[in-house]
C-alpha cells in the first residue's frame, strides 16, 4: 500500500506518505500560505523514497469541515493529481483524522471533536477508536452552537481540537460528568488522513477525483 | 506546443486547449449566472464552491470532445489574477497540480492579458502595435500594446466600469441579473432623441472614464420621468437607449483619442462590453474614418473563458517562461506589472 495524503484545512499544512504501514510526514505553519507550501512538500516525500507519483495507489485529503479556501485548496490539488496521475482519491473527514491523531498520541478511545466554526459555532463530530485501531464516527458530523451538541451515551470522553479552547466552558458544561479531559491544541495532520484513507481504500471506499469534493457542514453562506 | 488553459477568476468556469500549429482546438465555459441571479450579483463564496465541482469534469470533457489524449498536452495555463481570490486558487490549485501530475510546465496567466490578446486567436489576428480597450463588468482600460507583455495603460475608469455601470442601471430599470445584456436589447426600442446623458469627462483632455455619473443621471431621470409617462414601457426603452448612447459615444471618443495619441492604426477590443453590437457599430465607423482599423474576438470569447487563458499562456510557455511548484494567485495584479517576452520559440 503506498499513498500520499495532504491537509490544508487549517492553520498548518502537511503531507504525509504511507508505505506499507509506516508513515512519513511534513508539516508546517503555515497560515495563508497552503497554496506555495502543499506541492513542493508532496514532491519532496516522493523524492525522499524515490517514489513517482504513478508508484501510488491512491490519493487522499482532508476533505472538511474546516477553512473553505483551505479545504478548497487540498480538494483541488488532490484533483489535479489524481486525474493527472490516473489515481484514486480517498477523502477524509479532518475531524475523523483529529480524533485519530488523540488515539495516537494518549490512547484514549472515545473522542469528541471540535473545531471552531466562528459564528458563535463548532464543527462537532464523536468518534469511537474501533476494531484495527481505526475512529469510527458515531452519528453525523455537524455545525450548531456549543450548547446544541449531541453527545453519545456513556462516559470516558475526551475533548479534541480547538473548538474546545475556544468554547471551554460551554462544552464542558454539556459533557458534564461524562469528560474525562481535553487536548484543544491538537490539529489535524496528513498522517492521520493517510492511515484512515489507507483502510477506506482496503474496503474500496475510493472516488474518482472529479466526485472527490469538499464537505463545508457550513451550507449557509448568504444571508 | 499544446496548452490547456484554465479560468476560473470569477463566475464562468472557462476550459481551453490551444495548439500553437493548429490554433485552438477545443474550448468549455460553463457560466453560474443561474446561482448568483437571486442575490443580483457575484457572492465569491458561491462562485468558489462551484469552480471546485465544475473545473475538473468540464477539462475532462474538453479532452474527450477534442479526442486529445492527456499525454499530448505541453502545458497547463491557469488564471493567477486579478479576481476573487477563492475562485482564483481552485483553477490554481488545479491547474498547478495537474501540470505537476503530467510532468509539463505550467504559467500563471493575468486575466486581463487573455482578455486584450484574445483578438489574436481569431483570423486575421491584428499586428502589434495596437491600442486595446479593455470594457467588462470589472474593469474599463485603454492600454497601449507594443507587443506581449510590453503594456502601458492609457487611462481607466476612476470609478465604475462600463459594464458595472451598465447592470447598475439596468436594475433601476428593473431588468432582470445580469442586466448588461438585457438593457442593450431593451436599448433597441428606444427612441435616441427623447433624453440626452452627458458624455463624462469628454470635455477635457486625458483617456481616464468616470461612469457612476451616468448611473445617477438614469436614477434622476426614471423619478422624473417614468410616473408621468404615457407609455412606460416605452420610456423605459428610451431611456436605456440615452444611456447606452452616452457610454458608446464616450468610449468611441476616447479611442479615437487614444489612437491619435499614440499614433497607432488598430484598435482592439475585448471584455463582456465589446459584445454590445451598438458599440461595435458606432467603433468600427468612427474608426474607420480615421483610417484605422477595429478588431474583435468573437462574442463569445469576449467573456471570460479558456480560450484567452490557453493563449496568453501559451505565448508564455513558448517563450521560456514558466512557474514553480508554489502557486499563489493575486486579487490585485496591476496589468504594467507583468514581464516582456524576451526569448522567442517556434510554436
């Protein structure tokens, strides 16, 4: 299995190759810079295994929720490739991969994602770390203020992203007894994408890259 | 050499192929208009959304009409700017990428550059040196062109541009988005000697226009005039038509001006106005008897679209130049700011 993965979403921007389990990644900050920094950090993980672009089997990107330029920017870059590569393209959730990311660096198993949507709102997704070590999502992702939130049964919860520094207060309140902590520093990253599209791909769950596109969770965006 | 061009700075997704020995081979636009008509104008985060789901099945199917296999492209060309900044990064991103994928050179485009070379994809293409008249929704330029990329800008609007002014006051008139198009038909009916609108900054020396004024006089003269009216729609036609005649005269002056000035013979014009069939007339006589001549793309490359990006690209690419991996579109992007060609290749 080998596959490139890209994040764009957010404040950072990383790539990351999967080759057979091992991951490598680049990443940078990098605000408003995603479109200088994303290409020339795909070709130098290429280069660095000595790998073309047509060596992979698939493509993959953080597909939302997050920045629309920036989420904009790994769809259409992915895009691009892949279609000019002949490759398939795995989208992923980026708040799947910020619970990924949790299970990778503390262990804990049961993940309850946010980002900060502005508008008095977070990008809201619960995650469970199932069979084969994979987060699984536990219901459907979605935008709603910070005292809407649904929150699974059970207890042994833990907080994920910056949606949690932002609204720490009300989120906690939700939770309630149900939270054992929280990381709002944590981020998402390309080698999280890589490692959940490389079990979607597995199962088949691939695209080809013109149906590969961004999920805003945000639709309305007029007034 | 083979160029796939690819626009995408505002609300038309524009897909090209240009051969630089059998000219252009096959082209796409798909506009958005329909998405933008119930809010009466461009909202930049519609337009964004759309380009990402439209770009790469509108090149796939330009490919696929052409019977071009991908392998046969030499070059990807994309809008860099000026425009709306997230349109401007997916055709980026894109087209950048998919150069990258396809291991050819890729060119950032200036939009306005397409639009003035655009005439040159068309037989028989004008020689250099000429003056172009830039005339869209966004923009109203005179520029005097030595050749590609040796651009001196003449004078511009300092306020409203010709096409802008003409939506503005095709919506005091109630016409439906975009009014442009549906003011100069409406403009056919009307009587040319009813009302008379000043011609802007005419009565002084310089090639700069000033439209907003117009805008107000259409205001002013609708309150006045529309309740008394006997016929209505009539006098709605009359006064779209005091209108266009105001805009068409104070462009056909300038150009006549700006030809005197620089000494040049031919004219060009391109933009979403230089379709305006009325100014086309009125250009091509007035030009004419000076003894100089009026060239024009053809009415659908006069909006925006792959064809001019393929182009202008190409006369780029073929000439050395081209960017590196990083991709970074600008909204603002002063056309004088642009390099000369300096090499020259074959085609």
């Amino acid at each position: 299995m080998k596959l490139l993965a890209i994040d764009t979403s957010g404040d950072t921007c990383s790539a990351a190759l999967l080759l057979d389990g091992g991951v490598e990644q680049l990443l940078e900050t990098a605000p408003r810079q995603h479109g200088e920094r994303i290409l020339p950090m795909m070709q130098a993980l290429l280069d660095g295994a000595g790998l073309l672009l047509t060596d992979l089997n698939a493509l993959a990107f953080g597909r939302g929720p997050g920045s629309f330029t920036g989420v904009r920017i790994a769809t259409a870059v992915i895009q691009g490739a892949a279609f000019g590569a002949g490759l398939p393209v795995v989208p992923v959730s980026t708040l799947g991969a910020l619970a990924q990311g949790q299970f990778r660096r503390g262990g804990q198993r049961r993940l309850l994602t946010a980002l900060n949507a502005r508008m008095d709102e977070v990008y809201w997704g619960c995650f469970e770390i199932g069979e084969h070590d994979l987060a699984v999502a536990q219901g459907e992702e979605r935008v709603c203020p910070p005292e809407r939130i649904a929150i699974p049964a059970g207890a042994g919860w833990y907080g994920v992203g910056p949606g949690w520094s932002a609204y720490d207060l009300t989120l906690q309140t939700q939770v309630g007894d149900a939270l054992d902590g929280a990381n709002p520093a944590a981020f998402c990253e390309a080698r999280d994408i890589a490692v959940l599209a490389a079990a979607d791909f597995t199962a088949g769950r691939h695209l080809p890259p013109e149906l590969a596109t961004p999920v805003y969770l945000r639709d309305q965006v007029t007034r | 050499m083979r160029v796939l061009g690819i626009e995408t700075s505002c609300d038309e997704t524009g897909i090209a192929i240009y051969d630089g020995e059998q000219g252009l081979l096959a082209h796409a636009v798909y506009t958005q208009v329909a998405i933008h008509a119930e809010y009466g104008g461009v909202v930049p985060e519609l337009a964004s959304r759309d380009h990402v789901r439209k770009t790469l099945p509108l090149i796939r199917q330009v490919l696929d009409e052409a019977g071009l296999p991908p392998a046969s492209i030499d070059g990807v060309a994309f809008t860099a700017g000026p425009g709306l900044i997230g349109a401007l990064l997916v055709g980026a991103a894109l087209g950048r990428s998919l150069a990258w994928a396809w291991g050819v050179p890729a060119i950032g485009v200036h939009h306005m550059e397409g639009h003035l070379l655009a005439p040159l994809i068309e037989s028989p293409a004008p020689a250099f040196p000429f003056v172009a008249l830039l005339v869209s929704g966004g923009h109203t330029q005179l520029v005097d062109v030595a050749g590609v990329g040796r651009y001196r800008i003449l004078g511009e609007s300092l306020d409203d541009a010709a096409g802008e002014a003409f939506d503005k006051t095709a919506k005091i008139l109630d016409l439906p988005y975009p009014g442009g198009p549906e003011l100069a038909r409406l403009a056919e009916r009307g009587d040319p000697q009813r009302f008379r609108f000043p011609r802007p900054m005419t009565d002084r020396p310089g090639l700069d226009f000033s439209f907003s004024g117009l805008k107000t006089f259409a205001l002013n003269t609708v309150r006045t005039e529309l309740p008394l009216a006997a016929d209505p729609v009539q006098t709605r036609a009359d006064i779209a038509r005091a209108f266009e005649e105001a805009v068409v005269d104070t462009l056909v002056i300038k150009c006549r001006r700006a030809l005197r000035e620089t000494g040049h013979r031919r004219l060009i014009l391109a933009g979403g106005v230089s379709a305006n069939r009325r100014l086309r007339e009125r250009m091509d006589s007035a030009i004419a008897a000076e003894g100089g001549e009026t060239y024009y793309p053809r009415p659908m490359f006069c909006t925006d679209n792959g064809a001019m990006i393929a182009y202008a690209g190409w006369q780029r690419l073929r000439a050395g130049q081209s960017e590196p991996l990083a991709f970074k579109p600008r909204a603002r992007w002063p056309l004088e700011a642009l390099p000369p060609l300096c090499a020259s290749a074959a085609g």
